[in-house]
C-alpha cells in the first residue's frame, strides 16, 4: 500500500513539475516573442541617417517588423535616453555614450559594438573651389560645425581646426549646428561657404542634382581621433527579441556593404567595441 502510494505521489510531484516547466516555458517565449504591429524605435545620430534609412527598409522587408527612426545629434538623444525615451535600439556617432548608458543601467551590458567608422569632410555647395585652401586661406565669411558638445562630428572639426592651427582664425566665423544634419543644411543653403560634415553625407547628397554640384576635402585621418560609431541594446528592449533581432543584422555583410558604401572606413579588430 505505501509502495503505491509512493508511486502515485512521485508521479503527481512530476506531473506538477512538468506543467510548471511548460509553463514558464511559454512565459519566456511570450516574453521574448514579436508583435510585429509594435514598430521599434531606433534612435540614430544624424550622421547615419542615409545608410539607416536603407537598412530600415531591408529590414522591414525581411522581417516584417516596422522600424520607427529618431534622428538627431548624439548628444539630444543620450539626454532624451536619460530622460525616458521609449526607444529600443541607440546608434551613437561615438562610443562614449553607449558605454555610459550601459554604466547608468539603461543600456544592456555586453551588447555594444562598433558599426562604422565615420569620416569627416570639408564640403562647400560651390563649385570648382578648393575647400582646403579655402579654408587656410580664410578666404570664407562662414564655417560651419555640429556643436562639439553634442556632436562627435563636431568635436573632430575642431580637433582638425587645431591640427591645422586654425582655431584662432576661425573662431569667428564658426556657425554651430544643432547636429552633423544641421550643419550640412547650413552649407547646402548658403547660409556657409564652407561646413565639415561627415564623409557619408557628401556621397549621400551624390544622390541629388541639387546637391551634388560643389567641392569637398576628405581630411587626413591624422587631422582627429577616430570617429568609432557604436550600437547598444536599450534595458527597455532587452526581451523584445525583435531587436536582438535589429542588432544582429546590423553586424550581417549586407550591412557592413551598405555601410562601407556610403563612405564609412571598415571596422578594424582594435575599432570594435564590447561586444
């Protein structure tokens, strides 16, 4: 009699086990599952926003997940990050900040890697002028930059300005824009003669008729620090395997091709991030 009621208790205890089992299964795999009717949100530094908009699209179009983009400086969105943005996926223009959002708990730890390598390039809208010389000659009544405080296109215009010894006579005719974005606006409308803008986005405005008519400088590497451009997993979307998803296919070939297409250097070992 004791031997079956053994039994009988060794199977309900195995029983309950195997439907706990099965049930905290199914909670994981709720959690980690896609509602494709949810977009995520990416927030992206101006500089990235050509070749992002290209790999958005693929991404959609392989997966069915829709992708909602917020461009700005990489300053703004660190603040907006801090602040409670609901945004999944950050694509900085440097690595100082993902690196701090992973300290401060609101980035996922291990997640981060470098995704391109940004260039930086004097670009004037005019036509058939030499923008270095241009530049050395202070022969330009405006010169257009991102802020360096928000932008690391911006702090590498004026690492190149010191390089070239030119901080002093430029220094008042420097227009700050909000992001790498703005500055570019600033030279594509007239509003200066001469901007330094990302590599990526003067073979973006390639595109353009309207733009592409002008004349540019790609500066020496020497001129500044390297511009090493890393990706982080929000602690807000580190369940939502639709952006592990996002992250994974940031790191495919076809990315790295699109990227590198648009004027990013290729990704060194020593350039990459915590991986």
């Amino acid at each position: 009699m004791l031997k079956i009621f053994s039994s009988l208790c060794l199977r309900t205890v195995s029983g309950l086990l195997l439907v706990l089992g099965l049930t905290l299964s199914a909670v994981a795999l709720a959690e980690s599952q896609v509602d494709n009717s949810v977009p995520l949100t990416i927030a992206v530094a101006a500089n990235f926003s050509a070749p992002m908009k290209l790999l958005a699209s693929e991404f959609e179009q392989q997966t069915g997940r829709l992708v909602r983009l917020s461009i700005a400086s990489s300053g703004k969105l660190f603040a907006q990050i801090q602040h409670g943005a609901p945004f999944d996926v950050f694509l900085s223009a440097d690595q100082d900040k993902p690196q701090r959002l992973v300290e401060q708990g609101l980035a996922v730890s291990g997640s981060q890697f470098t995704y391109a390598v940004g260039e930086l390039a004097l670009w004037s809208s005019q036509q058939h002028i030499d923008p270095e010389q241009t530049l050395r000659q202070g022969n330009f009544r405006k010169l257009a930059i991102a802020n360096p405080k928000l932008a690391p296109y911006g702090l590498a215009a004026e690492q190149a300005l010191v390089s070239l010894d030119l901080t002093e006579a430029s220094k008042s005719k420097i227009i700050f824009g909000e992001s790498i974005g703005q500055a570019f606006q600033f030279v594509a409308s007239g509003s200066a003669e001469l901007g330094f803008v990302a590599r990526a986005q003067v073979i973006a405005a390639g595109s353009s008729d309207s733009l592409s008519k002008g004349s540019v400088w790609f500066l020496p590497n020497n001129l500044y620090a390297p511009i090493r451009q890393d990706a982080v997993l929000l602690v807000r979307a580190k369940t939502d395997s639709g952006a592990g998803q996002f992250l994974e296919f940031l790191q495919s070939e076809y990315a790295k091709n699109t990227i590198q297409n648009f004027g990013y250097g290729s990704i060194s070992v020593d350039a990459k991030g915590s991986q």
